[in-house]
C-alpha cells in the first residue's frame, strides 16, 4: 500500500499555482503597465502611435480654434512646444498613466494643443486603473477644462455650452475606458477559469491514479499474500524433511501445486477486474465474504495453523451487508497470513460477534513466539510492513474501527468493528 500526499480541492487557492500562466482577475496586476519594464509587442507599438498620431490631431484642431483668439507669436511658439512634449510623453503612458494625466491636465490649461494627449491619457487611466482613480482624474479633467476656455474663450460659443460639452466629452471618454477595462476583466476570468479547469483536471486524473495504483496494491497483497504464504509453509516443511515418507511429500507438492494455480488464477481475475471500467456500487469485486470464511480456515490448518473459531453473531442468519462481510474476511486473511509469517506454529482464535443493529466484531488473537519481544520480529517469510496499514484503511472507508497490538496476556490482537445496520 502505498501512500502520498493529499490533493488539493477543487475550487481551492491552491490549483491556479500548479499551472503555468494563470492570471488573477485583476487587470492592475496582469496589465504589463503594473509589471515594470515590459517589451512593447507589435500590437502595442501599432496601438501607441494611433494614440499618439490622434493626441497630435486633436492638438492642433484645438491650437487653431485658441489661435483665434490672436496671442503673441511667443505664446503660440511655446503652446505648440509644450503641446510636442506631451504627445512625446505618451510613449511612457504604459507605465504612468496617472502621473501623466495629472501632469498634461494641468499644463493643457495654458497649452492647447496638448489637449489630444490629456484625452489620451484619460482614456488610460480608465482602461488601466480602478474606477475611483479614474473618476479621481477625470474630474480634475473638467476642472482644467474649465479654466481653460476662461484662458481661452471660444468667440462662437458661449462658455455655458462650451462647460457642458467639456463635461460631456470628459465623461464620455472615461465610460469608453471603463468599458474597455472591463471587458477586459471578463476576458482575464475567462482565461483564469479556463486555467484553474484545467488544473482540476489535471488533478482529477492524477487522483483517478492514485487511486488506480493503491486499488491494485490493495488486491494483490490481500489475495496473493496469503497464497504466497500457504507456498512458503508448504515448501519451508519439505526443505526441513527431505526424507519425509513419499505420501507426505506427494501430499505437500500437491498443496503447492494448488495453492500456485490458485495463486495464478487469483492473479489473472484481478487483473481483469482492474481493466475493466469501476463501479460504485462494486469497486472491489471479485472479493469473497464471510461465506468463504471456512474455506480460508481449512487452508490455514492443512498449512499446519491451529485455528479455532468462534462464531456467535445474531440475527437468525442474517447477512451483513456486503462490504462489511468483504471486509471483514480481508481482517481475518491478514491476520491469518500475519500470524504464518511472524509467529508460526502458535494458535489462533478467530471470533465473530454482534450482529444487526449493533455492528459485527472481528478479533484475531494468536500467542507470540517464545523469545519474541515483538510481533513480527521473529519470522522466516519476509514482508512489507503495510499489510495492517492497509487493513485499516480499509476498515475506515467502510465505516469502521481498527486495533491491533500487544495484549497484557502476551497475545497479539487485531480487533475491528464494522457498522451493521438494523
């Protein structure tokens, strides 16, 4: 039986991790502009000059609307200067979009060809940044807009309309970047979710393994160990007495020869079952049950155990249900071969109690071999230590109990309690 570590939920924080490229749903985060020196793709080289070729348009329509009003040459020549600069600026909106639109906000209010770039860089911070940060500069948007046409009143319009249309056009394009961002948003759950079922995937067919392998652990020790030890008894006895009368050795060869092809066939009815697609009514079929009880207590004697049961379970022959009665003969089969592998030639008593209602007992008590201050310390067949750990966990799926140990009497126990219902 072999063991490993438990896998995580479905739905747990821990299964977007196991997966390369899972993205949170948070656009702040997974947008390159929050993720320090980013290379530009070509997407976004194509997407920065629109922007910046539109903030030189609008710049100068509305230089040329400013120009009406017949400033200096040397303010033109620096609205103009200033108005380049912030549309050089947008190449490096990526990375501070808030610093910038705050920056070309207020130098749009004496500059008006740089009122492309402060839509611009509107439009960013709503795309980019949160709503509250948004709504932030959009308003400080209005109120610069606001000062700007008292610098610079528009001779056909009055400043009432000229207010309005600046309100209009601010919040306008901050809805537009709010609507970008979050589909934006929708686009980054979808791939999360599409990355996290992948990962549950994945975690489903390795469970669906591991569950595979103990499944064939499980049977292969349940069933062929206790052949396999029948085998060494039987071949043990004809190496200690290879002068034993011919009927006694024909009689062992032939329990050998038995207890191989049994073996075998075990083996070949296993396989075919873990080939075959599981159920979950039968998961574990084929398995005896109590009814085959006697047949595994007469195996033992002929292999030369003195086995002794006791059987008094109420009911008036009612049968447990049929996984406790699987599980319940696995209890008495590991205790069995146990008992042929670490402390052989002792008695064994096997006792069955309880009955509908208040559970079926099953308790295996042999005495320790002389001299062993330990079960299992005292044994020619080796085995792999796993055998009583797996006995218990089959004993919890079914709902039960599990004690083994040494008793005050210097018996070895292995008692177990399995649910039986009324």
């Amino acid at each position: 039986m072999t063991t490993h570590a438990p896998v995580p939920a479905a739905g747990s924080p821990e299964l977007p991790s196991l997966l390369p490229g899972v993205l949170r749903v948070d656009p702040d985060t997974a947008d390159p502009s929050r993720r320090g020196r980013v290379r530009r793709s070509v997407r976004d080289w194509i997407v920065d000059t629109l922007c910046f070729l539109v903030a030189v348009f609008i710049g100068l329509m509305t230089y040329d609307a400013a120009m009406q009003n017949d400033p200096p040459e040397l303010v033109a020549l620096i609205d103009l200067i200033l108005g380049a600069a912030a549309c050089l600026t947008l190449w490096w909106r990526r990375r501070w979009p808030v610093h910038l639109a705050v920056g070309i906000a207020l130098l749009s209010i004496a500059a008006s060809s740089a009122a492309g770039a402060a839509i611009v860089l509107l439009f960013t911070v709503a795309v980019h940044r949160r709503w509250a940060v948004a709504a932030a500069v959009a308003g400080m948007h209005v109120c610069t807009g606001l000062v700007f046409y008292q610098v610079y009143p528009d001779p056909e319009l009055a400043y009432r309309w000229a207010a309005l249309l600046t309100i209009f056009g601010v919040v306008a394009v901050t809805l537009w970047g709010m609507l970008v961002r979050s589909r934006r948003q929708l686009v980054l759950s979808l791939r999360e979710r599409a990355y996290q079922a992948e990962a549950e995937s994945a975690l489903r067919v390795e469970r669906a393994r591991h569950l595979e392998r103990e499944r064939i652990a499980r049977e292969m020790h349940d069933v062929l160990a206790h052949r396999i030890s029948l085998l060494s008894v039987h071949a043990g006895a004809l190496e200690y007495r290879p002068d034993a009368p011919r009927a006694d050795v024909a009689n062992a060869a032939g329990v050998i020869r038995a207890s191989a092809h049994q073996a075998l066939q075990d083996l070949r009815e296993i396989i075919g079952v873990l080939r075959a697609p599981s159920s979950d009514d039968d998961p574990d079929r084929p398995q005896p049950t109590l009814a085959q009880l006697p047949a595994l207590v007469e195996e033992s004697r002929q292999a030369g155990m003195r086995v002794t049961v006791v059987e008094e379970v109420a009911g008036d022959g009612a049968e447990p249900p049929a996984v406790v009665a699987r599980c319940a003969y696995r209890v008495v089969q590991e205790a069995l071969t146990n008992v042929r592998k670490h402390a052989r030639g002792t008695g064994v008593i096997v006792t069955l109690t309880g009955g509908p209602g208040g559970g079926l007992a099953v308790e295996v008590r042999n005495r320790l071999p002389v001299g062993s201050g330990d079960f299992g310390s005292a044994g020619d067949i080796p085995g792999t230590g796993t055998g009583l750990i797996g006995l218990a966990e089959r004993v919890e799926l079914a709902g039960g109990s599990l004690e083994h140990g040494i008793t005050r009497d210097g018996d070895f126990r292995v008692h177990a309690w399995l649910p039986w219902p009324a």
